[in-house]
C-alpha cells in the first residue's frame, strides 16, 4: 500500500523496510530510498536499530540473499550510517506493541510524531492507536 509521500514529517524505518529497499531493491520502496538519497527525508533512527539491522545482516537466510543482489552488510550500513539522523532512544510509548523487538521503532515514532514505515502486522494492527498519538504507520511511501 503506497499513499502520496508527506515530505514534512520525519521518517522510522522498521528493519525490514531498510531490507526492502538497501538490499533486495523491492520496486514497492524505490520512491522512499530516492526520497532518502536526494534528503527529501528525514529518517530518524537509533543505535538500537543500526545495531538490530547489522544483527539481521547476519542472517545466515539473509546472507545469500545479499550475495544474490550483490551487497554486503558494510554497504547496507554504510547507506544507513549516510543517510540516517541518530537521535536517543525514545520513552516507551503509550501506545505498547504485542511484539517487543517493534517497540523501539513505536516509541521513536511517538516522540517525534514521524511517520512510521513498516511491514510488520503487529505494527500495523496499531494503526488506528498510533493516530491518535500523532503517528500514521504504513508499509510505504
């Protein structure tokens, strides 16, 4: 599900959608890593997530994928340390998800009132609750 990119808010990237778009190139998030690329975005993220994604990069299922699209985990976090703004953990939200590891990406979203990218059902099931805390989720810009 696409909707028409909002430029003035910041950006959370669930680990998944960085897979989508630095690794597998997945046609659905070429506009959000062109956005990215050309800084129309504000992507906010943490230690917590850069540390997650390099973690998930080492995937022993992950690995022959990158080598399939001809990428390393230093050029997938080279693009995130580039492109990224790291800013301090967030509180925990109001707004608490079933699944724990998707809670640093919530919170984070809540405190700046980003719009929050992610794949991940229990994220999206929240839709609705985030709302109300100022957050839109949604799988892609």
């Amino acid at each position: 599900m696409s909707t028409d990119p909002d430029f003035s808010a910041p950006v959370v990237l669930d680990t998944n959608v960085v897979l989508d778009a630095f690794v597998f190139s997945d046609p659905a998030a070429m506009s959000l890593k062109q956005a990215l690329a050309s800084n129309q975005l504000q992507w906010l993220a943490t230690k917590a997530m850069r540390d997650e994604l390099a973690r998930v990069l080492a995937y022993p299922k992950i690995l022959p994928r990158m080598a399939f699209y001809k990428v390393t985990a230093a050029h997938v976090l080279a693009q995130f340390d580039g492109q990224a703004t790291l800013v301090d953990s967030a509180p925990r939200a109001s707004a608490v998800c079933k699944d724990p590891d998707d809670q640093k990406f919530i919170d984070l979203a809540v405190l700046h009132k980003a719009v929050l990218l992610s794949k991940d059902k229990a994220v999206l099931c929240m839709r609705k609750r985030l709302v109300g805390l100022e957050v839109k989720a949604q799988v892609a810009i």
